[in-house]
C-alpha cells in the first residue's frame, strides 16, 4: 500500500502461536528482513503476542 505522502507499506499478518520478538534468536530470518528494509532507508516493525499471533510491518519512507 502507498499512503499520499508516497510512503509504502507493506502488512503481513497472521492468527498464529506469536513468539516474544526480544527472545526469539533462532535463524537469520527476522535479522535479514530488517537489514534488507534498512538497506532500501525502510524500518520493520514487529508485533508478536505468544498465542495471538504476529505482524510484521515494513515501511518505505521514498519511493523504491
């Protein structure tokens, strides 16, 4: 999705287990999605609540 401002986000979302994203270090995963977004001047956010489910957030401050 891209907002007025030409800002473009991207949702993924689920219905899941969700994990404690300060605890979980398992694989390169999550550390990869946040460098690739950093790398294209973007930031990912995370919201995970255990037995609730997960959103990952990516943004993208100018056009790619």
């Amino acid at each position: 999705m891209r907002d007025n401002n030409g800002i473009v986000f991207l949702n993924i979302s689920d219905d899941g287990r969700g994990f404690d994203p300060d605890t979980v270090r398992r694989g390169h995963g999550l550390n990869n999605m946040a460098a690739r977004a950093r790398r294209s001047d973007g930031t990912l956010q995370i919201i995970s609540i255990p037995g609730r489910g997960t959103t990952i957030t990516v943004q993208f401050q100018k056009p790619l």
